[in-house]
C-alpha cells in the first residue's frame, strides 16, 4: 500500500470525535471537542485544561543493501473560529437569511508537512509554523460571517539509531508556540487537532511492533511510544503513527459510502440514526458544519442497494458450516435428567447476569422455542416468556431470549407449576 492509499485511513484517524452524532451544533456531546492526537501550548496555566505539548514514537526498520531513507508526513487541523455577526458588528450565535441559517462554530483546516527523503542516519530537526489569518464573508444584507485562524508553532525531529541488524527510528512532535495562554479556549486555538504521522520508507522496510519477529522481539520491547502507536499501514514500507492504538493494516471497509467521525460507531446504525432525524435537525446539523451537511445529504440519498451493502458483508467465502459434511447440533438438551425440547417448559433462573433484564426473568416461567448450538459448541435454549403479552409477537418474528441450560428448571408439560 502506498502512502496514498494509506490516508483513507489516516483521514479517519484525523476527523475522528470532530463531530458526533446528531452532529448538530446544540447537541451536549458536541460541545466538548478535539479528544484525540492533540498537542498543546506547552505554556499553559491550569485553568487553560491544555493536553501534552508532545507525541513520540519509536519504530524499527530492517535495511537493505543501499542506505534507507523515510519521508515523514506531519498530518494535523487547525482550528479554525466561524464567528457570525450581525449588521451591527456584534456577534450572535446565529443569523437568518434567504431561508438558511448560519451558525457560530469552530470548523478546522487541514494541514500536512512533508518531509522528504530523511536519511536513516544521524537527526533531522525540522521547525514548523502555520500561519493564521482572517476571512469575511457576506451573509446578505443581515451581517457576515468571520472566520479567523491562530498561528501555531511546533517543531518536528527523527533521528535514527543501530539496534543490531535493525535501525530504531524516533519520530517526535513538539508543540512550541511561545506566548502563555491563560483558558481552555486560548488553548485549543493554540494546539494541533487529530495530529498523527504517516512514514514511507525507502530501501529498508518496517517491523511489526505489534507482532515482531522472533529476531526483532527484544529491540522492540525497548521502543517507547508516547501518545502515538505506530502500525504498519497495509505494507511493510508505510507506517501510520495514530493517537489511537490500531492493529497493523487498518483499512476502512469498501462498503462504507463515507466518512462519520466516529469510527468506534457502526455505519449501519449511524445511518441509520441519521435518516430518523427530523427536517429541523437535518436543518440544524447543515448548518452546522460543511462536513455535517454531507453526512446529512448521503444518507438521505443512499440507495436500497446501498444501505443494504451496510448490514453485513462475509469477508471470507469458506462458510463456517457446511451442511453437506457437518452435522448440526441436536435441537434438545438434558437438564437435571429432563429432556427439554421445542414446547417445553422451564422456571428460569438466571446466573450469569450478562444483562441487566435478567433480573426480570429470575423464577418467571417460559416455553422453550428452540435449542441451538453456537461455533464453539456451547449449548443454548431460545424462549419466550408465557406471561409475556408480546410472546406471540416475539415467536412470529424471532426474537428469543436465550438461557444456558443450567440457568432453566424443567417444569412438567401440563403446566400445573406454572403458579409463580
């Protein structure tokens, strides 16, 4: 994988928690923002909440027969203030105009420093600065929209280091800006966003710090990362450095019609959830955020077929039984030297507590729907609550409670225990 089909992935990494669902400006979740690969002043007072001013990681690459060299990406937003104001110079939180409204927001800008073609010998000590700056724009006749960028100042240094056959690489990201800053708002206006590292290496490729070779176990025991993990990101030659912690070959599923922001969340369900969302939310959520907008706008649009392709996808074709040579579990299980079949009844009494309706099903008596048997051969029964009003509702669409049998008391068939 080059390091351009590496970024689907690194993008994920830079965008996530930038906007959680609703992904509306008013919602609580929505308030508290920037929680990942945040770097800030490294003169902050207390009150300021400001995160570590620095990122390292340490990551090992075998040579070749010529010397190696890596070129770094430094990838990062930055904050970036859309403050609206209204005719008089004043700012509100939002303003109306031509049946649209604009909201007051912290959007971000992207940035990537590249470094290219750093030896695989010595240090590199590379300064960073990214201007800020202030753009206007006309909302009518009502007012404008002001957005504004602060300057940040970091520094970006590799230096590189034998450790027997194998060279250790550092790769560390310091946060400089040079002025005090004194609240939580100064603070993140000063800090860099999502930032993280992809590596590409050049005549020499990267070892596994998750799963290193034998010969590599003990160099990479002695590789420290801090608040960056490095991954090998789908070859041997690119390396993503994440403020998460990945596997090796993180890659975003081809099914996925876009991005999120919540990468922890299924986007089943989140599209899902945004297609519930009523006019005046989906209203709000364009408002915004430009990216939200576009969440909005392709769930509202997804094909049947499209949404569909969400649901679930086998990445492997081999099927995990096959009926032709495999036979299935039995459908009946013995419990206390009773045979408990489909029809049965059973008095359950619940033991492991792995959920909380447990509670609720503790001597309460129930049929037995069906007795099935999971892939690792442990036994299960399906049933439905007798005194359940929905109990038939449940069997029409299949939706059974299951219980292991030692959790379940065989009752006789007349149901002359029933009595609780």
């Amino acid at each position: 994988m080059t390091v351009e089909a590496a970024r689907a992935v690194a993008d994920a990494v830079l965008y996530e928690g930038y906007l959680l669902y609703p992904y509306r400006a008013s919602a609580a979740k929505n308030r508290s923002r920037w929680q990942f690969g945040v770097l800030g002043p490294p003169s902050a007072a207390w009150p300021a909440f400001a995160e570590d001013p620095r990122m390292a990681m340490r990551c090992l690459l075998l040579p070749r027969v010529r010397p190696g060299s890596v070129t770094i990406h430094l990838r990062f937003l930055q904050l970036q203030s859309r403050q609206v104001v209204d005719a008089q110079g004043l700012s509100v939180p939002s303003l109306r105009w031509a049946d649209e409204t604009v909201l007051s927001w912290d959007e971000a800008v992207e940035h990537e420093i590249t470094v290219d073609s750093l030896p695989l010998l010595g240090k590199s000590d590379i300064p960073v600065f990214v201007a800020g700056g202030t753009e206007e724009e006309p909302v009518g006749s009502v007012g404008q929209v002001v957005r504004r960028r602060w300057p940040l100042t970091a520094r970006l240094r590799a230096s590189s280091e034998p450790d027997g056959d194998l060279t250790r690489l550092t790769v560390s990201v310091t946060n400089e800006h040079p002025v005090a800053v004194g609240d939580k708002e100064e603070a993140i206006r000063h800090s860099l966003l999502g930032a993280h590292l992809l590596i590409e290496a050049h005549d020499a490729t990267f070892v596994s710090m998750q799963d290193p070779p034998p010969a590599a176990a003990t160099a990479a025991a002695r590789c420290q990362q801090e608040r960056c993990w490095p991954v090998l990101a789908g070859s041997d030659t690119v390396l993503l450095g994440a403020p998460i912690i990945l596997y090796d070959h993180p890659a975003v599923a081809e099914q996925s019609p876009g991005a999120l922001f919540d990468a922890t969340e299924i986007d089943e369900i989140l599209t899902l959830r945004v297609m519930t969302m009523t006019d005046e939310e989906k209203a709000e959520a364009r408002a915004t955020d430009p990216r939200a907008a576009a969440i909005v706008d392709r769930c509202d649009t997804l094909t049947p077929a499209e949404l569909q392709s969400l649901h679930g996808t086998r990445l492997d074709d081999t099927p995990w039984w096959d009926p032709a040579t495999d036979e299935p579990g039995p459908d009946w299980v013995l419990v206390d030297g009773v045979r408990v079949e489909k029809g049965s009844l059973v008095r359950v009494h619940p033991n492991r507590r792995a959920d909380a309706q447990d509670l609720f099903f503790a001597g309460q008596v129930a049929r037995v729907t069906n007795v099935v048997s999971d892939v690792d051969g442990d036994t299960h029964v399906a049933l439905v609550l007798v005194d359940d009003p929905a109990a038939d509702l449940h069997d029409w669409y299949g939706r059974y409670f299951y219980f292991a049998p030692d959790e379940l008391e065989p009752l006789p068939a007349s149901g002359e225990e029933h009595a609780c």
